[in-house]
C-alpha cells in the first residue's frame, strides 16, 4: 500500500512539473524570481522531448509499482498518461518533437509578455 501511494505522490510531482514547465512563466508576471527556476525546468523539459530521453520520475514510479505488486508501464509518463486522453494516436518521435516545439513557443509567448510588462513598468517608474 505504501509503495502505491509513494507511487502516485510521484505521478502528481510528474504532472506538477509538466503543468510548471507549460504555464510556470506566467507565474513570472507576479514574481520577478520565478524565471530562475522556471527557464531550467522548461530547458530540461524541452530536452527530454526535443532528445528523446524519459523524465528519471518514470523509472522511479514504475520501481514503486512494481514494488507495491503492480506492473510498471514501458515508455515514459506522457505516453502512459497524457498522450492517450489528448492525442488518442500512437506516440511518436514526430509528436514528441511537436510537444517541445510547443514548450518552447509558448514559453517564449509568455516571457515576451513578461519582458513587455517589465518593461513598461520600468519605464513608468514602478
């Protein structure tokens, strides 16, 4: 029971992460320190697709799988979970590529508007 559980806290952290790395740099807009958190978070996120790699937490959760009973899953977090609710096609290295083309184009949409406002308020004095 333990080792489900510990499992599952490693799912959350995974789908944490991923939803920091797509939408963190919003988070930017009200504090100015979250880039030098967020930027690495999106750099690594973007490697592991653009590269090909698995995220380390996919090993980690199928070990506690496999420990509390369960069978682990072959392929890595977004294959298992979130590829077959949003896109219900095979995963593959095309549509990998498309999710960091994706990380980095909406973070870069992001930080622009970022970058605008801080501007802007530097400029007005604020």
């Amino acid at each position: 029971m333990l080792y489900s559980i510990l499992a599952d806290l490693v799912i959350l952290t995974h789908l944490a992460f991923i939803v920091f790395v797509l939408f963190g740099g919003l988070l930017a807009i009200r504090w100015r320190w979250i880039p030098w958190i967020h930027l690495p978070a999106t750099a690594w996120g973007a490697a592991i697709e653009f590269l090909g790699w698995f995220c380390p937490l996919t090993p980690i959760e199928n070990m506690l799988r496999r420990a509390s009973g369960s069978t682990g899953y072959s392929g890595d977090f977004v294959e298992q979970y979130l590829i077959p609710i949003i896109y219900p096609m095979q995963f593959t290295r095309e549509l990998q590529f498309f999710l960091g083309c994706l990380v980095v184009v909406l973070n870069l949409a992001v930080y622009l508007v970022v970058w605008r406002r801080f501007c802007t308020h530097k400029v007005q004095g604020k």
